[in-house]
C-alpha cells in the first residue's frame, strides 16, 4: 500500500470528494478551499514534483490542466475566469509531493499569486 | 500584423528579454515582476484562454509547465521551489488574452495563491 495520500486517493484507498475520474487523471476537491471552487487535478500515476516531469509527460501535465478548465467552465466558470497553480517544493508550499494542479474559482483573485 | 501583444512578441516585433525560444513556445520575463525570477511562457499560436483549449493541445501545455520548470530550475530554483499560475479570464486577472503561464521563484510564496 502507498504511503502517498494522493496516490491511495487515486487508488480509492481513502475517501475523497471525486470530482473527475479517468485511466490518467483524478480530480477532487481541496480539504481545505481557498474559494468558492477549489479542485486538485492528479496524475494516477506518482510524480513527485514538476522537476521530476520529462517530455514523455508532456501530454499527462497538459490534459491535468485541460481536466480543471473543464470542471471550471462545466461549473459556471468560464466567462468569469479560475486560476490554476502548480506549487513545487518549500518556496511554494507543496505539501504533498504527488504533483497536484490546484484550480480556483468563484472570487476575485488578487495578484501576485501569493 | 497582429494586434496580440503576445504574439508581436513571439514574432519578434516588440522587445523582451528572451529567455527561451523554439518552433512552439517562447519565454520572456515578466514586465512586472512579482518575484526575483518571474517568467512567462507562452505559445507561439494564438489561444486566447485556457477555455479555448482541446485535447490536441494537451502536449504544447505540458510543455509550456516543463520549460517554466526548466527555467527554474536552470536558475537554481529547483530545490527551493516555484509555482506557476495560469490566469483565465476577468477574476483571475488575465490581461493579455493569449494563453501564457507564470513561473514565479526567489521568494516565499504565501497562500493562498491571491
């Protein structure tokens, strides 16, 4: 069994509020939302950051953000507009290290970034 | 002529200070940058918003996360970390509308992500 709760997520091992699921890509609401909507879009398979991404992941990386637009625009989003955001490592606060695309909507969002 | 600031700037029409370039995507640092090392990333072709994306665009967005990882992590970021935030439409603030992706680095960035 994975010590990694995103992949036990994925593996359904541990409940989560399943917002897509496909052969690739998991996604599910963030425990602790910083909006409205606030979604983590997961690769099935174990990434540990975006450093460890090669060019075979190309395609992966892409439809991880095409899978949160589409769950952005399906919830009433897309005009008004979502943030996605990958964090990787301390600077950003990656805290579970499974690569994970956070999207946000259903408020402004200020800049920068964080 | 195109009128998309963006795309003037993948023509090579108005200056920016490159900091990549090939046959799909170019990367240039941010005007107005919110961090030591603040980079966009975008696509040579026109897309307006993440919303106009299809599935056979996944690849050229996994790219554009794997070059703005790069970027970083040639900097020496790559440890410490950084986020990268794609904007889509008016409540997150998207100002130039061709799809482009923020790498922010060399500070630590708070949360939530604005």
């Amino acid at each position: 069994m994975s010590t990694c709760i995103f992949c036990r997520i994925a593996a359904g091992e541990i409940p989560a509020t399943i917002l897509h699921q496909d052969d690739e890509v998991v996604a599910f609401s963030d425990l602790t939302p910083q909006a409205p909507f606030h979604a983590l879009v997961i690769p099935k398979r174990h990434v540990s950051t975006l450093n460890d991404l090669a060019s075979a992941d190309d395609a992966l990386v892409g439809r991880l953000v095409r899978v949160g637009a589409t769950l952005a625009q399906e919830r009433g989003y897309g005009v008004r507009g979502y943030r996605t955001v990958f964090n990787c490592n301390a600077d950003a606060g990656q805290s579970v290290f499974h690569v994970h695309l956070h999207v946000l909507a259903g408020r402004s969002l200020t800049w920068p970034p964080g």
